[in-house]
C-alpha cells in the first residue's frame, strides 16, 4: 500500500531511504529479488515530484554516503528539469491562449473575415507538409498564418465591411495592414521569423509587391506559403463587394499567377494538397 511503499516513504519523509539489507526490512515483499535499495525524493518548489529507485550495486557492495548523495544530486536535477518542463508547457499554453484571442478579436470586427486566419493556417500547414518542412519551421509557420491580418486591427471596420469599391486611399489604407502586424509584434523578439512572415505576406515573386519590392527567395519562405494560403481562401470566401469563387476558378487563379504573383514551388506543393484540403 502507499503507507508501507519505500517510494512512498521516500517522497513523504522528503529525504532518501537506504535499505542495504532488503530482506530484512518491512518493505521485503515489495522488492523479493533485491539485496539493497535506495529511494531518493525528487523534490521540486512546492511538492514532490515523484522518486528515482535503484538497485543493488552489481559488484555486490553495499551503499555508502557518496552514493546517496550522489543520487540525491541527480534527483535534484531531475526535478528541476520537470518543473521546467511543466512550466514551458504552461507557458506554451498561454502563447496560443493568447494568440487565438488576438485572432478572435481580429475577426469579431468584421464577419467577413471570421474563420479565415484559421483556414489560411490549415492550408499554410498543409503545403510546408507536402514541401518537406521539419515540425519546428510548421509551428512557427502556423502561428504566423494565424496572426497574418492581426494588423487589421487598426484598419477602420467600415472599410473592411464597404460594399462599394474601395477608392485608392482606402485601397492603400488596407494594404498597411502587413506593416501594421509587424510592428504590434516588433517587441517579440525571438520571433523575428514570424513578424517577417507577416510583414511580407503581400510582397509578389516577381517583385512588384506593395510595400518593398521584395523578389524571388528573397521573400521569406513563411510569407510565400501564406501568401498562397491568403489569396485562395480569400477568393473562396464572400466579401462585401463580391461573391466567392468557385473552387476550380480559384485553383486556375492561383496557377495563373505562379511566377509572378506566387512562388512556383509553393503552387506545386498546394496544386498537390488542393483536393485534400477541400475535401
């Protein structure tokens, strides 16, 4: 039982238990093919996290001090790289926590949009697949598509809800949005990858983009997969001014604008997941 166990004792009394003569113990049922025995606590910040047991030595000697200490070190950090863990995970959490709550309040302004940042990052996702991204570069990538429009915070919901034909200044006013987004997250230094995709999100592959003129590769690989992910979902949708397309005319769009508007390689790899991802 939890009362009688040496791992128990251990964790509770929170210090090491020794036992060089198991047999002779009251804990000689739990261990029947050990001589010896040590349980060592892993005592984290506010409670015990659980313990490491070993076993008789193979020489046959039995434990001293040295050893106990020794294993009491490793225990230590042991707990401190779990309580790490846990808190990166909790940290972790509350990145994204945050991160959907700024992608809902993107889209509660305007309800045209609403469920875009979400299908653009499944889309995103899907094509660094078949293009053979790692796991670490498709995070980043999928934070990134759903906070590609957070700039559109600061764009006036009566633009971003006018039926009518933007006129040229609106036109420009919206187009800031890439610029916008970057500068929200500027501070966030470690993500520097993730502000690039965003502020980039518009530049063309030809070079004739809105802001820089960024061409070919030099436009950072996580604005080309979004850019993609952007333009189809967005035709695909309704807007205020016009109706959505159907899905093969969307495709065509897309095909027609590989090597001026879209990286060609990032075309190929969502002509080859297109039918997964309307499926």
């Amino acid at each position: 039982t939890k009362s009688d166990h040496i791992v128990w004792d251990a964790i509770e009394k929170n210090k090491p238990q020794v036992f060089c003569d198991i047999k002779n113990s009251p804990h000689n049922n739990t261990f029947k093919k050990m001589k010896a025995i040590i349980a060592c606590p892993m005592a984290g910040k506010k409670k015990s996290l659980g313990a490491i047991v070993i076993g008789e030595k193979s020489s046959g000697e039995e434990f001293y001090s040295s050893d106990t200490k020794f294993l009491m070190a490793i225990s230590s950090q042991a707990a401190l790289a779990i309580e790490n863990a846990y808190l990166h995970q909790e940290l972790e959490g509350f990145f994204f926590g945050t991160v959907m709550a700024f992608v809902k309040a993107i889209e509660s302004r305007s309800h045209w949009t609403s469920g875009h940042s979400e299908r653009v990052t499944r889309y995103a996702a899907a094509i660094a697949r078949e293009m053979g991204m790692d796991s670490e570069f498709r995070d980043r990538l999928k934070i990134c598509a759903l906070l590609h429009d957070i700039g559109k915070i600061a764009t006036p919901v009566e633009l971003l809800d006018k039926r009518e034909t933007l006129e040229n200044d609106e036109l420009t006013e919206i187009e800031q949005h890439p610029l916008t987004g970057a500068t929200i997250l500027g501070e966030l230094k470690p993500f520097k990858d993730i502000t690039n995709g965003i502020r980039y999100h518009h530049e063309k592959w030809d070079g004739n983009g809105v802001h820089e003129k960024l061409k070919g590769e030099a436009i950072p690989l996580m604005a080309r997969i979004i850019a993609v992910a952007d333009a189809f979902d967005a035709m695909m949708s309704d807007r205020p001014y016009r109706k959505k397309l159907p899905a093969d005319r969307a495709t065509k769009e897309i095909q027609i604008n590989s090597g001026t508007q879209f990286d060609p390689d990032v075309v190929a790899a969502f002509m080859n997941v297109k039918n997964t991802l309307l499926s």
